[in-house]
C-alpha cells in the first residue's frame, strides 16, 4: 500500500487483472506518487492493469493527464492493457476534457473493464540465475532454448546480447539473484531482469571497463528503461527491434551478402 500527501493506493491481485485502488484526493503534491505506484503495479507484468478511480477527488482538472502518462508508459513497457474505471460523472467530463479518454479506456466498474479489455495473445518465460559470474552463460543458454521453442530465431542474437549485459549489471552492482523474464506478444520481444536493489540503473557517458554495458543495451533496442517494483527492488527492461526473417535472393545465391 502507498499512503502519501492524502492518497493511498492499493494493489488487488485478480486473476483477469491487477486493480489499483486510488482514494484520497489527487493534488499536484502526490501526482507522481499515483502515477509511480500504478507503474510500480505494472512491473510484474500481469494481464492487464485498472486504475480504480471512484474513491479519488480531483480537484483540478489539468492533473487528468496523469491517466495519459501511465498509459503511454505501460505501452512502452510492459505493453499491457491499461483501463481507469469510474462511475463518477464529473470524471468521466474532466477525462474527456483533457483528451485522456482518447488513450485511455473508461469503464463504469472492474468487472466491465475485464471483459472489454484487449487480450493480446503472450508467452512468458523466467528463469532465477545465480548471483555469479556464470549467471550470463547460463542466461545466453535459457535464451537461446526459448528463442527456438518460441520459433523466434530473428531475436537470439540481440536477445543474447541484451540478457548478458543485464545480467551481468546485477551481479557486478547488486548482491541479489537476477531474475530473467522473457516475453513475446504479437510481435514484441522483451528482455527483462529484476533484482531486489531500489537503485536505478544509470546509462553512463563514458563505458566502464568491463565492456559497454547499457550504452550497448541501448543501441540495440527499440527502447529500454528501469522501473521500481512494488515490492521495492527495480526491473530493468528493454524492446527489442522488429526483425524480418531474411530472405535468399540472386546476389545471396552468388554470394553476395545483404547488409542489414
């Protein structure tokens, strides 16, 4: 539960969604509290997220677009569907005000949320490594198995890659155990790794010693980032590109390579 600055929201676990409970009353003060606590929600990755507003006051009407930040951020990552439920009037005209409406959808009640949600088809594989310095090879491995039984060979390399490096940032920063999460919807692959150490994950300017660490996480991704988890380590995380599968043409079958 977070209580701060007169709001308090409350995670309940279902097994159709994560319903984050608001109430108390949305000032400028807490704006970021709701919007990091229902981020925080979202970092377990479950089927959908719901903002549960009905016990909130809002007093100005500009504060709405917190709706829109999490939305657009939940997309990103961890690409799952997000709705605010409400059966207040007054806030279903203050979100439709601020446009808020237009990327966020608005449900009367939890149960109207669930079934109107998106079901994007996922698969989802996790793997606890220990904290040593043979945690990369064995995470190179699990991603290489998955990679082939989720017949996504287009990722392996970069999806290597970007395991490695992540893996490799905890057991060099953190005394926890990385714990690796695979997971592919519709075409979106992501790599991410948890551990139970709150600080956040930094992109240094000049590259460490060890290699490039997340300046090569970055160059290799479509989008990456470091969200705090509910139970107050970090999740690092990262998109990785839309690959097409390669296709032979006749200056392939001369022996001519195709540059990517």
């Amino acid at each position: 539960m977070i209580s701060e600055n007169g709001l308090h929201l409350v995670p309940d676990y279902r097994a159709e969604s994560t319903v984050a409970t608001v109430t108390g009353s949305l000032t400028s003060a807490n704006y970021a509290q709701l919007r990091d606590g229902v981020l925080k929600v979202a970092t377990d990755a479950p089927v959908s997220v719901i903002a549960d507003i009905r016990g909130l006051d809002i007093g100005d009407t500009t504060l709405m677009t917190v709706f829109t930040a999490i939305a657009a951020r939940i997309d990103a990552w961890p690409g799952i569907p997000f709705a605010v439920v409400t059966d207040h009037p007054d806030h279903v005209a203050r979100l439709a005000k601020q446009a808020a409406d237009r990327f966020v959808p608005i449900h009367a009640d939890v149960p109207a949320a669930e079934r109107a949600r998106d079901r994007p088809p996922r698969r989802r594989a996790l793997q606890l490594l220990a904290a040593s310095p043979q945690a990369s090879s064995v995470a190179r491995a699990f991603v290489g198995r998955v990679c082939e039984q989720w017949k996504v060979q287009e990722h392996v390399d970069d999806a290597r890659l970007v395991a490695t490096e992540l893996v490799e940032n905890t057991v060099r920063h953190t005394t926890s155990h990385p714990r690796l999460r695979l997971e592919l919807r519709r075409d979106t692959f992501v790599i991410s790794v948890a551990d139970d150490d709150p600080h956040e994950a930094v992109l240094l300017e000049r590259p460490r010693e060890h290699g490039l660490g997340l300046r090569l996480v970055a160059e290799n991704t479509r989008v990456w980032g470091c969200s705090r988890s509910w139970a107050g380590g970090k999740v690092v995380w990262a998109v990785l590109m839309p690959r097409r599968p390669r296709h032979r043409d006749a200056a392939e079958s001369r022996g001519v390579g195709e540059e990517r």
